[in-house]
C-alpha cells in the first residue's frame, strides 16, 4: 500500500511538472511585454498549482468563441462605414491642427476612424451638473436613446434618470442600455430595473459572469466603457458611472467618488453611436448602424476635432497605449494626468520617464486613498522610480479622484474612460476621445488644478525613507499587477 501510495505521489508530481512546464511555455511565447511575462511566471512559481489557475483565469484575452467570431466577422462592415466618415466635409485634416494630425492618422490607419471637426463640447464636472444634464435630455428625446455603462446603481438622481428612461419609453421612445454584468450585478435584481423592463426598455447584460465557463473566457474582461446617445444628436461619455455619488459605495471609506462627463453635440455623437452598435451587436447579434453624421458644416464652424479611439477584443490591439504614448512623449511643455488606478505597462512607464528627463513638466494626480487595496499598493511600487526621473505626484485627499484625463502643453487633452493600468490598456472595451480644443482644454487644465490644490505632494526624500513593510507590500501587490 505504501509503495502505491508513492507511486501515485509520483505521478501527481510528474503531471503537476508537465502541467507547470506547459504553462510556462505558453507565458514565453506569447508575445507581451517581458514584465508581464515575468510577472506571470513568479504567480504560477510562487503559488503552486493556484498560479495555474489563476493563469487560465486571468492570464490570456479570451473573449469566448461566440464573441469572438462575432467581433471578428463585425470589423470589416464597421470599418466600412468609419471610412465612410473620410467623404464628410468635418474631416479636413489639411485644416486639422497639427496638435492631434499623427493621432488622426494612427486611428484612421488602424481602424478607419478620422478625427471629426464641426463639434460642441461641455464639460460636466459635479454629479448633480451630469445627472440633471442627462435627466434634461432624455426628456426631449424623440426616437432612441443608447446607453451603456460600467455600473448602474440606483439612489438619489440615478433614479431620476431611470424614471425619465420609463417616461420616454412610454411615449415610444426606443430605449437600449446595456450593462457590464459584473458591474450592474446588484442593479439587476433591483426592483428598477424590474420597472425600466416592464415600460418596454430592452436591458442586456454585457459578458454575463457563467463560472460553469470560467475555463472558455476570462471573467474579468470587462464592458468599461460609458456612452450615452440620444436621437444621434446629443452624445455623453467621460469616466462616470451612472450612479449619485451620495448614494455608491457610501462605506468604502474613500470618500465621494470625484468623476467628470462630456456633453457632445456634432459628427462624433455619430461615431459614439456606432461604437455603442458595435457593442450591442457582440452582446446580441443585432445590427443596426447609426445615420450618417452630418456633413454639411459650415467654413465658420471648423472647430473642436475631436478624435474618438476605442479599444477592446475585435478592435486593434494597443490602440489606446499607442495613442497615449505618442501623446506624451511629443510633450513640449507640460503633461497633467489623472487617474484613479495606475499601474502602467512597462512602456507607458518608460515614455512617462523618458519625457519628464527631457525637462517636460509631468504631472500625476492620483486618488491618496483606493477602493482597491492592491492596486493602491501596486501603483506607489513606481514611485521612487518616477519621482527620480523628475515626475511629480500629487495625492488627491478629497475622495476617491475617478476622473480619468490627460492634458498636453495645455493646447490638447484625451479624457474618456481609460485608467493607466494593464485592465484598461490592453483588455477591457475602453473608449477615449482626443480634443483639440483650447478653450475646452484649459477648463479641463483649470479642473486639474483644483484637485492639486486638495492634493499632497509627494517628497522623494520623505518617500526615500519609508519603512521595509511598505516596500515590501508594494513589491508584493506589484506581482500581481498583471491581473489588477
């Protein structure tokens, strides 16, 4: 019985060899980037046999065989109707500043988007500004309303606009919201969104959570983005969630969730539209392309290009990397970034870097204290290093700073939904927009510099001096950085 016994130790160990050693094989040739590569192996070193796991859970972009297909057939018909936009007279890039030219054509070359002029911008940046906002609009809406979000939690004026969606559908208004299942899980079995479906609005679950099939795709790929369409004429997208602030996450201990929305009018609500087909379509099959933006702009109203950049499964891979990295690093003065989770890739790390050794002002404005205990251990692994290259950080004492926004030489500005992590840079459907506008810009510039003001600056010789816990917990959360 003994030698039975061994024997069966012996080959659990042998399969648990070949098991291990097939894995790290396909970490290696994968082709990322070699820290995440790295960081994978230490996992699956260092946790036996839940490293494994957690690798097939978390450790390659795997959207599901339907979606996948789907995505994949989906690509050549919607590029064809971006191209489309390449006719309309608000695509001039001969008149487009030279701010955003290479951005124009990076997206236009990849994905068949061009940067837009002809638009109107606002921008929102107080919860009750936002909700009013939408709540106003929704109520002029006359045939359709697209909306998509991260979370929907109902309380205070997220009510308000669940009651005008009922309103409108009532007087048959076609209304389509879809909702990241993970996300909206508690907003699912609400009494709400009971209501919102029996007045006729069409609610489905984006990349419904199945733990039967956590093996066939990754359950924490995420439907992140935030969009909002109305009768192809108003758009709204920034970094928050349909939710009060008063009412969401009130026992986290972080405080108000801080967050700002962009009100659109002109051609790019055209281009958020089709973005939010684009998702429609991977969830249910269903198709159906927005109209045409117009192009008819006047010679008067050339302002405000605006250039979307979506990103996610079934789109160009690195899109958004790319675009902030040639963001950055063409930087001549000055680069102000806010983002509440930061835990970059090791080449956003490298350009943040390289750009502040050339003498460029860069600026990071980040939450001091994180509803994600790992990530807010993840992100103060980097600071020594960028704090010697010259970058300053500032923690923003005065909630949880959710905006998520990028000002360049204070002339241009991405903001949308993109966090600077390896969630948001390379799995979750992200959307950004890039605004070459000066006067939007400087409010934007303005809003960054009131969270400054209710930050703390970090000193590089106090953070020199930290203890050998704290960095030890930052070089453990780091590890995991790969599936924050």
């Amino acid at each position: 019985m003994q030698e039975f016994y061994q024997a069966l130790t012996l080959i659990g160990f042998m399969l648990y060899w070949i098991l291990v050693a097939g894995v790290t094989i396909r970490v290696v040739i994968k082709r990322r980037s070699v820290s995440v590569s790295l960081a994978w192996l230490m996992i699956i070193y260092i946790l036996p046999i839940f490293g494994v796991i957690f690798y097939f859970l978390f450790g390659e972009l795997n959207l599901g065989k339907k979606r996948a297909e789907r995505a994949k057939a989906m690509f050549d018909p919607y590029e064809a109707w971006f191209l489309k936009l390449l006719d309309c007279n608000a695509h001039l890039p001969e008149k487009t500043p030279t701010h955003i030219t290479h951005i124009d054509e990076l997206c236009t070359n990849r994905m068949g988007i061009p940067a837009l002029c002809g638009n109107t911008l606002s921008l929102q940046d107080t919860p009750q500004k936002i909700l009013s906002s939408i709540i106003q609009d929704i109520e002029q809406a006359r045939d359709f309303i697209r909306m998509e979000f991260y979370i929907w939690n109902e309380g205070g004026q997220a009510n308000g606009v669940a009651s005008a969606l009922i309103r409108a559908s009532q007087r048959g208004v076609r209304c389509q919201v879809l909702l990241d299942s993970a996300g909206s899980r508690v907003f699912f079995s609400s009494s709400w969104c009971k209501m919102m479906q029996d007045a006729g609005i069409k609610i489905v679950q984006a990349l419904k959570v199945n733990p039967a099939r956590m093996f066939l795709r990754r359950l924490d790929l995420r439907q992140h983005r935030k969009i909002i369409v109305i009768d192809d004429a108003i758009a709204y997208t920034g970094s928050m969630n349909l939710v009060d602030p008063e009412f969401f996450k009130q026992n986290a201990g972080v405080g108000m969730w801080i967050d700002v929305m962009v009100r659109i009018t002109g051609p790019t609500v055209n281009v958020l539209s089709a973005i939010h087909c684009w998702d429609w379509e991977v969830e249910t099959g269903e198709r159906s392309f927005p109209q045409a933006p117009e192009c008819h702009i006047e010679q008067d109203n050339l302002l405000h290009p605006i250039q979307v950049v979506p990103s996610g499964p079934g789109m160009p891979e690195n899109l958004i990397q790319q675009v902030l990295n040639i963001s950055i690093s063409r930087a001549s003065h000055s680069v102000t970034i806010t983002t509440p989770y930061f835990v970059p890739s090791e080449e956003l790390l490298q350009t943040l870097r390289t750009t502040a050794q050339r003498g460029v002002k860069v600026e990071l404005i980040l939450p001091k204290n994180n509803d994600s205990i790992m990530v807010g251990w993840a992100s103060k692994a980097f600071y020594a290093e960028l704090l010697s290259a010259g970058v300053i950080i500032h923690e923003f004492a005065g909630g949880l700073l959710h905006t998520k926004s990028v000002v360049i030489d204070q002339k241009y500005c991405l903001i949308g939904t993109v966090n600077l992590d390896v969630r948001s840079l390379w799995l979750n459907f992200e959307v950004t927009l890039v605004v070459d506008d000066a006067e939007f810009t400087q409010q934007l510039y303005w809003l960054q510099n009131t969270y400054i003001e209710q930050s703390l600056t970090v000193n590089e010789q106090q953070w020199q001096q930290r203890s050998l816990l704290h960095r030890f917990l930052e070089r453990v959360f780091y590890l995991f950085s790969p599936i924050l």
